[in-house]
C-alpha cells in the first residue's frame, strides 16, 4: 500500500473503529486530577491573542499511528497573522507527491502540486472555502487555524513549567469539544465524526496541550487523539516570533481557479 493510503486509512480507523474504542486515553488530561483554573484559559486564550496580532515562524509535525507503523509529515514557514499573510511548505517522505508549497494572501491559499493541472501553475482558491478532510488536520493547513482551536480549549489546567526549544515555558492542558474539533471539516468526514460521538455516548477525546513562556507568548502547541489504537498527534513550534514575514504571491497567469483540493498534504 502507498505510504498516503496508508495514512489515509489510519486517519479514517479514528473514526471508523470509534464505535468499539476504549475511550481511555495514556495522555490522560491532568485536568481529572487537578482543578481546571480560569486564570489558566485566561493566560492561553491571551498567549493566542497576541500571536494573532503578530508574525512568527513555525514548525508543524504531524504523526499518524496505525497498524504498529508510524508515519510523519512536516509543515513549515512562517506567518503575518495580523495581515492574513504567510507560506508553507509541506513534506511526506516516501509519498506518491511528497511536496507541496502554500501561499496565503488576500484572502486566498496559492497551492502548488495540485493533481490535474501543471509543474508550474498554481491552484487558487477562497481562503474561508477551504476544508479540512481529516481529524486534527487544518484546511489547507491553515495556522491560524490551529490557534482558534487551541484558544478554545476547555478545562484547562496548569502542569508546571518545562523547557521548550530553549526556553521556559508553563504548560496548560486541556480537551477540545466536538464543535472545536470539527470545526471547518468536510461534510463527509463530520458525519463521521458526529456517528463516532453518538456511539461513544461522548465527544471522541481530543486532548490539547498550550505552553506560554514568561513574556506572555505561545511557544508550543500539541493536540492529540488516540482511538482503537491508531494515533494522531499534531504538535506545532513557534519561533521568530515578531520578525518580517515576506511572502511572493504568484502571477495571476500561473494560477487556475479550482474549488476542492484532496490529498493527505493538504489537510
């Protein structure tokens, strides 16, 4: 099997084997063993609000477990979240199109390594149509979509301070609810989602970890979900936080309009 229908397929078991899924979970939230704290929301609710009114590089990595296998993608680059700017470059290793470049700019995502059109043409399409087709997944990979779910969080519990890429930095946890989870997902993939929370009795566990460092900034994110024994974990790094993000927007004549974009590397 092709290393994306892999993926694939261990993304869909998250839902697909909800129905007879223990609902425990080894990363159990600390929030059952300590009270959540309000001041806790209220410092990463914070943390996301400034970031969306600044710039900042990133680094996503995005593990999916299933079958005893691991496999991995990687998002990078760097976003103006004030000016609703920013690229990316995603990367599958071994996948059938293990590369692809994305623009944000004016209110569109530029995709490169669309199926069915050129090398050298981008996709273009209206940011806020973009979808997500898998769980814990961004439309588009959209960063700025990550941090709406993250200053969701609910019962939020502070876990003590940990050094994160050099840095010290508090650390919160906490659990998205199914609204949060599914939020912007494919028709398709939340009726999925809406049958595996009426068969669990309960929104599937989706837990969320916040790391905010002294001077107020978000420097880490993690968000993972663990069901029949396939796993996907999401964690994104933030660095550069403050500096120029410059972003080359494509040629109107090298881009085609297109209205749905598929595939593992875009979410």
């Amino acid at each position: 099997m092709r290393r994306p229908l892999v993926l694939a397929a261990a993304a869909m078991l998250l839902c697909a084997g909800c129905s007879t899924a223990d609902a425990g979970h080894p990363d159990k939230p600390a929030a059952a063993s300590s009270s959540p704290s309000s001041a806790s929301g209220s410092a990463v609710r914070a943390a996301v609000a400034a970031l969306r009114e600044d710039t900042a590089g990133f680094r996503q990595k995005i593990e999916l477990e299933g079958d005893g296998k691991v496999y991995g993608l990687t998002v990078t680059g760097g976003f103006d979240f004030a000016a609703d700017k920013g690229h990316l470059a995603v990367d599958l290793p071994g996948g059938a199109i293990d590369h692809s470049d994305q623009i944000f700019a004016d209110n569109k995502i530029y995709i490169s390594g669309v199926q069915g059109i050129g090398e050298e043409t981008w996709g273009v399409m209206p940011r806020d149509e973009a979808e997500a087709h898998y769980l814990l997944r961004a439309p588009l990979n959209d960063p700025e979509h990550v941090l709406q779910q993250i200053a969701a969080m609910r019962k939020i519990s502070q876990e003590g301070t940990e050094n994160v890429q050099g840095v010290r930095a508090v650390r919160y946890r906490g659990i998205l609810d199914h609204r949060t989870a599914t939020l912007r997902m494919a028709t398709d993939m939340r009726t999925r989602m809406d049958q595996a929370r009426d068969a669990l009795g309960s929104d599937v566990p989706v837990f969320a970890d916040a790391w905010v460092d002294g001077r107020g900034r978000l420097v880490q994110i993690r968000m993972n979900v663990n069901m029949s024994g396939a796993r996907v974990t999401l964690t994104m790094v933030l660095s550069d936080i403050g500096q120029p993000v410059r972003v080359r927007v494509p040629r109107a004549s090298d881009t085609v309009p297109v209205t749905e974009v598929g595939g593992i590397l875009n979410g």
